[in-house]
C-alpha cells in the first residue's frame, strides 16, 4: 500500500508536468493547419490538436486528485480518479490513433495542392509581386518549388522566362537576388513539399508519442488506485 500511494503521488506531478506538454503539442498542430489548412482538403485535420487540448485540461485536476489521494485517502476522490482516467485513456488512444492516421493521409494532399499553385502561379522575371500563396510559402519555409526550383521551369508560365524563377525562391542573405538560374547558389535548393512534410509529421509524431507514453503512465496510475480501493469496504464506494 505505501509503494502504491508512492507511485500514485509521483505520477500525479507527471500528469501535471504532462499537462505543458499537451498543450504545446495541440497549439503546435492548430497553428500548423491554421497556416497550411488551404492545402489541405479536410477541416476535421485539427481534430488530434484540439483533443490534446482537452487532454491537457483533464490532466490537471487528475494529478491533483491523484495527490491527494496519496496523502489521505477518500473514497470519492478514489472513484472520481478512476472516472478520469477511463476518460483521460479514451481521448488520448484517439488523437494518438488519428494522429497517425493523418500523417500518412496529408502527404497525398499536399503533393495534389502544392504542383496546383505552382502551376496557377503568376509572375515574370521583370515583376514578381511575390505576394501569392506559393511566394508565401517560400518565405517561411525558406524552400523553392515543389520539390526543387526546377518544377518552375516545367510549368506552362514559364516558356515566356525559362532562366528565372520567383524571387521568394531567393535566400534572405542576397538580397540583390532576383531568382535568376544564373545564380543558383543564391536559391533555396529544398523543395517546399519535403519539408512541410517534415514539419507536419513531426507535430502527429509528437502527439503520437504523447498520447501513448501517457497512457502506459494513467494505466499504473489506474492500478496503484484500484489496489488503495480494495482496503475499502464495496458497500461505502457508493460513488462507483
């Protein structure tokens, strides 16, 4: 009983340090598809993000219970605790579940999206606007194309300008750097597509990972306090 009160304690301040980690993994995968949602064709993407949020909120008064419940037990607080975990399981089982899932369905879609803007893109090697949706993407990713500068000159726009691309495609360094192919050391030689896919896949992967560690800890958790409720009588564990 004492180790059992122990672990329960001990994982009681995880589940609160767990809590700021929750939260950083959802806000980091809404943010990602709040910037990114019009390359991607489903809205429910941002599912996993806000169930780890809901995680996070339940996570905080379950360490507390799961404290105090290591110092004095209380049959309600016992059988409250048990409630939340089953809870605490069901939610975080399922963002790790479409979590993974998502990973696997994005990349599909940003490949179809990504090659569309390219090639609806409009721009001259004179005049770049560079205020698209691609040049949008260049700048924060520091990336050029789809998989590299040269799906610029595969696209019908560019018969009229086949030795430039857009100057987003430019390093922020050069900034005399107006996307001429003379000068290719001054481009971004990665392709956009791998590396918002890298970001998106790490985001799933980190609730992923989460989710699952976190479930192995609320399951000790869930034993520790069903071993405590076997030293109290059935009849007064009314809150069951």
């Amino acid at each position: 009983r004492a180790f059992a009160q122990s672990l329960l304690r001990f994982l009681g301040f995880i589940f609160w340090g767990s809590a700021a980690v929750q939260v950083f993994g959802g806000v980091l995968v809404i943010l990602m598809f709040k910037n990114y949602g019009y390359l991607l064709q489903d809205s429910y993407l941002f599912l996993p993000g806000w169930l780890t949020l809901a995680t996070a909120l339940i996570l905080f008064p379950t360490g507390l219970l799961a404290v105090s419940i290591s110092v004095k037990c209380s049959r309600n607080q016992q059988g409250t605790l048990m409630y939340l975990l089953v809870l605490l399981l069901c939610l975080e089982m399922s963002s790790a579940a479409l979590a993974c899932s998502y990973s696997v369905k994005t990349t599909s879609q940003l490949k179809s999206a990504m090659g569309y803007l390219v090639h609806q893109h409009n721009w001259t090697c004179s005049q770049d606007p560079g205020n698209s949706a691609m040049d949008v993407i260049h700048r924060k990713l520091e990336c050029c194309g789809v998989h590299n500068y040269t799906d610029w000159l595969k696209t019908s726009s560019s018969w009229y300008h086949p030795a430039c691309v857009p100057e987003s495609c430019c390093k922020e360094r050069h900034s005399h750097c107006r996307g001429d192919l003379g000068h290719v050391e001054q481009l971004s030689d990665k392709g956009c597509l791998k590396k918002l896919e890298d970001q998106l896949c790490f985001a799933m992967l980190y609730i992923f990972w989460c989710c699952t560690v976190l479930s192995v800890l609320e399951l000790l958790a869930a034993v520790s306090n069903g071993f405590l409720m076997r030293h109290q009588p059935f009849h007064d564990l009314c809150v069951l």
